[in-house]
C-alpha cells in the first residue's frame, strides 16, 4: 500500500516529506503502456509531484509541475494537491532509451537539457501563480530541489528512486524531500545533507523490505523526528465526458459543423489515463443544437 508521511525534525527547523509510490507509478506504467524509461521518468514526476503537492497550505489548491526540454521525452506534465490525488503524462510515451554510460535508466537523455522545469499553483486567485527555472540535470530530484532553492528561497534536498521488474512491472518507487526551515541552523543542513549522500540509494533501500517509516528513522531519529500526519496516495484521473466535451466545444461553432457534416465519430482521448470519449455524428448535432440557443 502507497504511503505518504508528514514529519518534522529539531523543533520545526526541517520539514520533511517521504512517500512510497510503487503502486502509483505502476498505474501510470499500466495506464500509459509505458516502456522502461518512460516508466522511470514519469514516476520520478509523479512521486516528486506528489511531494511538492503535499505542502501545500489549502485543500482546494492545485499543483502542477512540468518539465520540457528538448530530448524524446516531449515533456512531462503532473497535476496533484494536497489531496494526495496525483496523475500524469509524457508528450511521447513511447520513447525508449538504452541504459546511460552509468548502467542507469536515462532520465536525463530522456529530458532533455536545454529547457525548462515550470511549477503552476492555482490557489483559488485570478491568476495561478507561475515559476520556471531552467533544467538542471533532468534527473528530476536535482531539478526539483534547484527549483526550491532559487525560485522559492528554501534550501531543498530530495531523493526520488524505483527499481523496474524484468518483466517492467515497478518493484519499488518513492521519494523524500527535505527542507531547511528559515532560521535553520547551517551546520545542520551540512548535516544532512552528508547522511542524505551516504546512505544507499532509495531505490536500493526499498528493493530490501525498508519501510518509509525505517529509513526516516535511519536518517532523522536523533534528530527529534516527529510524525505530523499519514496518507494513502494514488494515481487518479477526474476526467469525465462533461469535461471532455467541453473541451471539444472549445474546437468552434464552425468546426463542428464542419465535423457533423462530415458523419464521422470523434474520438477523444484522456492524456492523463487514456480513457477514450466517442461522440457519433447525432452527439455533434445535439452540442451544435446546444451552442445556438446561447
């Protein structure tokens, strides 16, 4: 069962976010027919998206975090908040990639280099609020962190790992962001930081039956760690027809005409799960019937 946890450490100067996401990450591998790579990059978006969405202040506001520069991947887009509900999807969910120099699955290459790494936050205001920051690594922690610490002036460490079956079913997944609170102490930071770079990777510590629980007390037990709330995840789209459709009117009056004239069945596809909306030929009549009364 996924798990998302909320803790605080050394009397509130470290705010900490740790996540397993294996059964999220293996939603989207399954709902996205996704091949190796882009099953690792989609997930490191989805486990860091989460994390990010989970500090947010008000349970209506919205997060959404994309990264795009100019390799295969096409870009990659998740949505979440503090609900915990998450969902996502890569602008080419069919780009594979051989292993990197480093016998690691290459996120990097997948990403991209020149490009950047946007948040959105829509708080419920006019406008959402927009950041970007150029890429970083394309490794997605790396970038995620660096967002932090220059768009938002908080020192940031994260950790984001998984671990892909032979078969490409996900074995492990999750994440852990770190945050130095303002007044923090330096010698602190350096602190952690050193643990954060000498335990074994995530993946690695999951793969061998750690809990998110045991490895947060691996890092943070003397360090006054205190569990503020617990979580069940998930990877959930709200897509529906209503909303579909409406983005189908978005096309124009004329367009449709033009559609409904021609007799064929439109198909429209979810981007996030992939759930198909079929609308025939009478369905177009009835939404042009609908336009011209208003």
């Amino acid at each position: 069962m996924d798990k998302l946890i909320r803790a605080t450490a050394m009397n509130g100067m470290v705010r900490i976010i740790a996540a397993d996401t294996r059964e999220i990450v293996d939603e989207a591998r399954r709902l996205h027919e996704l091949p190796a790579t882009g099953t690792v990059l989609l997930g490191r978006m989805l486990t860091g998206g989460l994390m990010m969405g989970a500090v947010l202040k008000n349970e209506s506001d919205r997060l959404t975090v994309q990264i795009k520069g100019d390799g295969p991947s096409m870009g990659c887009l998740v949505t979440s908040g503090m609900n915990l509900e998450v969902k996502g999807y890569l602008g080419n969910p069919e780009m594979e990639l051989p292993l990197n120099e480093h016998g690691r699955f290459d996120v990097a290459g997948a990403v991209g280099r020149e490009g950047k790494f946007t948040v959105i936050m829509d708080m419920g205001l006019k406008e959402p609020y927009v950041s970007s920051v150029p890429i970083y690594t394309g490794e997605i922690a790396e970038d995620i962190a660096y967002y932090y610490t220059v768009s938002e002036q908080l020192p940031t460490a994260v950790l984001l790992g998984e671990s892909l079956n032979p078969d490409l079913t996900v074995q492990a997944a999750g994440g852990l962001m770190v945050q130095m609170m303002p007044g923090h102490d330096p010698m602190l930071a350096d602190l952690i930081t050193f643990r954060l770079e000498e335990i074994p990777p995530l993946s690695s510590l999951l793969c061998d039956g750690n809990s998110i629980h045991e490895i947060l007390n691996m890092l943070f037990d003397d360090m006054d760690l205190i569990i503020n709330a617990e979580a069940q995840p998930r990877y959930f789209c709200d897509c529906s027809r209503e909303r579909v459709e409406r983005a189908f009117i978005s096309i124009g009056l004329r367009e449709l005409k033009q559609l409904h004239e021609e007799g064929r069945t439109e198909e429209l596809v979810c981007q996030f799960c992939n759930k198909r909306y079929l609308f025939s030929k009478e369905d177009i009549g009835k939404i042009i019937t609908e336009i011209s009364k208003n």
